[in-house]
C-alpha cells in the first residue's frame, strides 16, 4: 500500500496506469510513486478489481467522493495523463 500526497477539500485528479512490469501513480498530472508489479490487473469477474479499497472485506475503504472514473485498455504515457489531469 501507499499513501498519496493529497489534499483534501479540493478536486484532485489522480491516476494509476499498469504496465506490463511496474505501476505508476500520479497526483494532478506528478508521477508521485512507482511500483514494481508483476501481475496484471483482473478481467473476471470472480476475482474482480478494487476501486476505493484494497481488499474484498470492505476494510480502509475510500472516504470520499469519485466524480469521473476512467479504465483505457492500454497503457497511458506521462503526456497523456497530464492532459487528462487539467481542470
């Protein structure tokens, strides 16, 4: 797990692309953290992704609002997620 720079109380825009060996994490368009990883994110839906908590029991759930969620079927650059990040 990591914690992210983020402020609370205003719109933030964060993102999270998984590459084939690493996942990277961004905060308004700033890579903040990278992560070696060496599997891939779930298609089935008996094992499905998490999103706002990190595991199936519904514990450290995200407290909070998400406006608009996004999931592309390929990787995204560091260019592309900046665009993404402008208000």
């Amino acid at each position: 797990m990591i914690a992210l720079p983020v402020v609370t109380g205003r719109w933030t825009h964060i993102a999270c692309v998984a590459g084939a060996t690493s996942m990277r994490f961004f905060v308004d368009g700033v890579l903040v953290a990278e992560l070696s990883a060496t599997t891939s994110l779930s298609t089935d839906a008996t094992d499905p992704s998490l999103i706002g908590a990190n595991s199936p029991t519904g514990n450290d759930n995200f407290i909070g609002a998400i406006d608009v969620l996004q999931i592309y079927n390929r990787e995204l650059d560091a260019d592309a997620i900046c665009w993404a990040a402008q208000p």
